[in-house]
C-alpha cells in the first residue's frame, strides 16, 4: 500500500507533468460533456475545483466570461496558469486550495465543477456542501466519478499488466460506499442541498499506436503509478515495467479500442 494517499498533494505534484501531458486527451470527452449538461454562455461565471492542470478549465474559458480554477497541488495550480497564458485565456484565475474550504463568497457562481476531484475528498459530503454554498440560487453543478473497474475495458487491462508484476494480486472490487455507487452519489448531493439531481454515465474510447504507446501513457498519465514508482525505487520500476511492456505486447492489439466510463452528477441549486 502505497504511504503517499491519493488525496495528498504530493502525490499530484508528482504526478503532474505526466499527467497533464497523457491525460488530456483522455479527460477532454468528460468536461466537454460536462460543459454541454450545463448550458455555460459568455455570461457565465463558472468554478473549477479540483482543476488539476485544467482541462476543464482550458475547454471553458472561451465560453465563458470568467473561470475560477483551484486545485490543493502547487505543480498543477503551476501548469495549469502556465496553459493558461499559452493560451491567451486572460478570463482564468488559478489558485491553490482546498475544496473542502472554498476561499469564495456565497452565491458566487453559475456553475460548479469538479471532474474526478471531489469523488477523492477526505471529506466528501463537505465538498458536495461548498460546492452549493458558492453556487447562486439556479445554478447547476456537474461533479465526476469513475465507474466501476469492470465497466472499463482501459482499467481491466492495466490492472491486468499490474498482476502480472506482483504489485497487486487482483483487479479491485467495487467500492460501494463511494461515488462508483449512484445511490450514494445522488444521495449525497440531495443531502448538501442540491435538487433536480441525476446520475448520467459517459464513456469514452481510447486507441493507442501500438503497446509501448499505452504503456507510456499508462506510467506518466497515472497519478497512482507516478506514486508507486517513487516509492519501489527505479531498479525495482525498471523490472515491473518490463514485465508490463510484455504483457501488453502479448494482449493489445494496435489501435484496438478501450474504454473507460463516468458517472457525472449533475444537481441544481434551487431559486429559492
């Protein structure tokens, strides 16, 4: 078990130019569509927390007039005001935070986000609940969780490439105490005050050129992997990734297709 936790800055700090680089592609389906369930326009004032290195925050920008990003890393916060500026997006503000403690005043925002952070917080019900605090009364908040390993053909087959290391000896369960659980997803969002709440799921495809592709993406675009590896040390890394990149050799295919597939909450704050 790894002694970085998932939610600890470090770990996303570690993991943050891999991340950035790989993930994008990948994520970029997930905000787009968060943005479509939404509705934003140039008028919009829009929060993303939790950003990571923005690409939600990057896609809504030019639709938007203002986007307020905060992420608890100092390297995404970095990376994310750095795309920013690239970009000319001068309506982006990034900063660094906690989305259990929102530095912004009630009612806010016309929208709130939070792909695949939140679903992370130690304090989860507390996230859901400033989340609504920082919203205006008719504003909507679209919040992302994985599903299940098994509903992923993407994740089985790094689980997969994983057993065959030792690192870990069996594809995870469901959890479903956590957000991969719709009951407890809907459920909780209902109890931080928001209304009109439904679960939708949204799955995307990946392909990749050939098997050292994947591989490449898997070990810089994981945040847990960036972690293990910090932590077995680059000697024992070296091992595992050969047994991996064999693996992968042996069962994918070029350019054959995985997917990976979200729940995305979306909930409203009522008028009144």
């Amino acid at each position: 078990m790894s002694t970085i936790p998932l939610p600890a800055a470090k770990a996303w700090d570690l993991a943050a130019e891999g991340y950035a680089t790989f993930s994008r592609r990948q994520m970029s389906s997930y905000s787009a569509r968060a943005l479509e369930l939404v509705g934003v326009d140039a008028r919009s004032r829009v929060l993303d927390v939790a950003a990571g290195p923005g690409t939600l925050t990057l896609l809504a920008a030019p639709q938007v007039a203002e986007v307020q990003a905060i992420d608890f890393s100092p390297e995404m916060v970095r990376l994310l005001r750095e795309q920013a500026e690239k970009a000319g997006l001068g309506n982006v503000e990034a900063r660094l935070g906690d989305g259990q403690r929102l530095p912004y005043a009630d009612a806010s925002f016309d929208a709130a986000f939070s792909m695949f952070g939140l679903m992370l917080f130690p304090d989860r019900r507390r996230g859901f609940a400033e989340m609504f605090r920082v919203l205006r009364p008719g504003g909507v908040a679209v919040v992302s969780s994985w599903a299940p390993v098994a509903e992923s053909s993407l994740m089985r087959t790094v689980y997969a490439a994983l057993r065959a290391t030792g690192s870990i000896t069996e594809e995870p369960a469901p959890i479903y105490s956590s957000l991969e659980n719709p009951e407890v997803f809907a459920g909780e969002m209902r109890d931080a005050g928001f209304a009109g709440v439904s679960i939708q799921r949204h799955t995307s495809m990946v392909t990749f050129p050939s098997p050292g592709s994947f591989l490449e993406h898997m070990l810089r675009g994981s945040a847990p992997l960036t972690v293990m590896r910090y932590e077995v040390g680059e000697a024992e890394w070296r091992r595992r990734e050969e047994i991996m990149r064999a693996y992968l050799e042996e069962n994918y295919r070029p350019n054959a297709p995985l997917t990976t597939t979200a729940l995305l909450g979306i909930g409203h704050r009522p008028e009144n």
